[in-house]
C-alpha cells in the first residue's frame, strides 16, 4: 500500500531536513513547525475526503475481508482442498487480509476518532508509521510475489506437466511461500531504522489551553546527509522490482494461460465433433445442442485432468484473480513512478492532489480483497461445495461428506 502520510522520494527527505533549525509550534507557522508537521496529519496530506474514505469507508472494508478471507483460509485447509495451488492461495488470503488489518488500530484512532486533526502524541509517532506504512508494505509486497508465484504454478503445470511432478507439489510451495516473506521483509528492512524520533511539548490545536507532548524526528546517523539518495534507491528499487517486475511477469503469464485455455477449448470441441460423428454418422454441425450439452457434461469419476473442461475452470479462475491483482497493481505502480520522479527531478506532475489520489488508490486495493472470494465462489464448484459442507457443519451437526473433486 502506499503510505498515508509520508511524501515519496529524495525532495521529501531534503524538506524534512530543515526541522532541525526551527522547533516553533505555531500552528498558523508551518514553515516553521516543519519538525512536528509530518505528524500532524490533516495538515500534511489528509482532507475531508481522505479523512472519510480512512475512518469510515475503509475500515468497513477490511471487516468484511476479514471475514471472507477467514472463510476462505478454513475452505482451503480442508482435507478435500488441499494442494499446492490451494496453498498459495491461503498465503495470498493471509498477506491480504494483514495487509488491511494491521493499519485498522491506526485508522480508528485518527481518522475515525478524529485524531488527525490534532498533533500526532508521542506514543504513536513511531507505531503510526510502522502501522500504516511499513509493515503494511511487507505484506503487500508479499501478496504480489505470491501471486506471480501462483501464476507461474498454474503455466508449469500446463505446459510443463514433466517439470510440475518434480517441482509442484506442496513442499515446494510451502518453502516459496517462505522465501517470499522473506525478501519482502529484506525489502522493507532499510526503513524499519531510519527515523529517530523526540518528544516535544506542543500546544493542542483542538484544546489550546491544554500542552501535550507531541513529536519530531530527525534521519538515523546511518543515513546522515543522504537522505535524498537514501530515498530514491529505496523507491526506484521498489518501483523495479515490487511493480514492474511482477506486473510485467503477471501480465505475461496471464496472456500464455488464456490462449492455453483457448486452445484447449477449441482442441475438446474438435473431439467432440469427431467423437459425435463417429457415434451418430452425422455431421458435426447438424445438432449444435446435443453438442453443447455433450462438451458441458462434467466428469465426476476421476480427479481433474489437465485440458478437461473442470481444468480449464480451474485454471480460468486463476486467470481471473491474477486479472484483479493486475487491475489494482497497474495503476499503483503508475501513480508511484509518477509521485517519485516529481520529487527526484522537481517537476509538478501531482501537486497537491497527491493525498486524495493516495486514499483512493488504497481503497481501490483494499476493494479487491473480498472480490477473490467472490471469484472463488462463483468459478470454483469444489469451492462452493465444501463452503456449503463448511456452513452445514456449522449450522447442523451432521458428518460432511467430502465432496468430489470438480
């Protein structure tokens, strides 16, 4: 997700700098109250419409991926259900609904509550930007790996079948779920050390007559007076290897999986054709209903067949839920690179629409996280069988019986 209250790039980290030479605390003085102004929210970035779509829109969004993803991760987990595809997907539910839920605290506190109309109290400087930016990010980063990761599961299991029986299987999904929570939280590393952050006593913009104890931070000795280097790797490092890299790969192996089911569509139909011919004498054209009705007869005497009609519904939905991550991915990673080289080279492409734009991007992926369930329900029979097996159980206390496979 993208941060909600910091500015992305080398001129960020240049301004930050000046707060060191002035501690005012004059409100109506932002030029010089530079060292608490970052955290003071709604003067920074935050507007009525951020501070609505935060507080309320938001976190009522995240409840309800609370509870698809939790319905999701206990179908999943089933015994019925489980496969290295299925494992991933609980990973992807996981990230996602982390990804959402660890800024919830935050959210409440000052967009719900109110809290960012006044200084950001000392206790919540660091935990704000570690709720809402960087641990956020860890997640994301992972769910976006994670579903490269399982398009690539589902390319070599149909067009390098030899290579899925010795590579795909759940071990192997398992351990690339660990390698890839492990270079997102690499990734992040840097920015978990790089703000050393001091009380100060401000006075109260919502109870003048009341001093609280505010904050402002100065950059860790590490990075010293390269702030704006430090700033612009991180970003343009991000930027490679976070958006362009894996929206690259998702939308390349998204394009080779729906021409694969094309090709499978097209080659089952031509079988049916001959298959209907040679039973019948007639031609394939003469009953196009008795065909459709033959090519739609699902097969329920075996587990699922690579290029049967039940594996290209599988591998349709898949193709659907890397569609949505491309969606939601492809205009964040453009809305970045745009934000980034405003501030390396100075140019006004955003101006001050930058924090509207944030909230709406964020809600935007926020938005996607219920829709893989509804996906899964509507492109998965087996999802939807042993979802229903999961609710009877729940509401009657009768054995389930596992249900076969799609």
């Amino acid at each position: 997700m993208i941060p909600l209250s910091e500015d992305t790039g080398g001129a960020a980290g240049d301004r930050l700098l000046l707060c060191n030479h002035t501690r005012s605390v004059d409100p109506e003085s932002p030029d010089t109250h530079n060292c608490v102004l970052p955290y003071y929210l709604f003067h920074e970035s935050v507007t009525h419409y951020t501070v609505f779509i935060y507080g309320h829109v938001t976190p009522a969004i995240i409840a309800v991926t609370m509870a698809t993803n939790c319905l999701t991760c206990f179908v999943l987990t089933r015994p019925n259900m489980r496969s290295p595809t299925n494992v991933i997907l609980v990973a992807m539910a996981t990230s996602d609904t982390l990804t959402g839920v660890i800024p919830l605290p935050a959210l409440v506190r000052f967009f719900t509550l109110g809290g960012c109309y006044d200084w950001v109290p000392f206790p919540w400087c660091r935990p704000y930007i570690f709720l809402t930016d960087h641990v956020p990010t860890v997640f994301h980063t992972a769910s976006i790996w994670l579903t490269v990761a399982l398009a690539l599961q589902r390319y070599v299991y149909i067009e390098h079948q030899h290579l899925a029986k010795r590579y795909c299987h759940v071990t192997s999904a398992v351990w690339t779920i660990f390698f890839v929570y492990v270079c997102a939280l690499a990734m992040q590393m840097p920015r978990f050390t790089e703000l050393h952050f001091t009380p100060i006593i401000v006075q109260s913009i919502l109870r003048p007559s009341t001093a609280i104890s505010g904050c402002y931070f100065d950059f860790a000795p590490t990075i010293g007076s390269h702030v704006g280097l430090h700033f612009s790797l991180y970003y343009w490092f991000r930027i490679v290897f976070c958006h362009l890299v894996p929206c690259s790969l998702l939308v390349g192996l998204n394009i080779r999986l729906g021409c694969t089911i094309r090709r499978s569509k097209h080659r089952h139909e031509r079988l049916m054709r001959e298959k209907l011919r040679c039973q019948t004498g007639r031609r394939p054209n003469d009953d196009a209903d008795e065909l459709r009705q033959a090519g739609r007869r699902p097969n329920d005497d075996g587990p699922v067949r690579l290029g049967s009609r039940e594996g290209n519904a599988a591998t349709l939905m898949l193709v659907a839920v890397v569609g949505l991550a491309i969606v939601v991915e492809v205009p964040l990673a453009c809305f970045v690179v745009v934000v980034v080289v405003e501030n390396t080279l100075g140019v006004a492409l955003v101006g001050g629409s930058v924090g509207v734009v944030t909230a709406f991007l964020n809600l935007f992926i926020v938005l996607g996280y219920p829709v893989n369930f509804v996906i899964y329900c509507v492109m998965s029979r087996q999802f939807r069988r042993t979802l229903a097996d999961v609710v009877r159980m729940r509401e009657v206390t009768s054995p389930v019986t596992p249900p076969t496979l799609p």
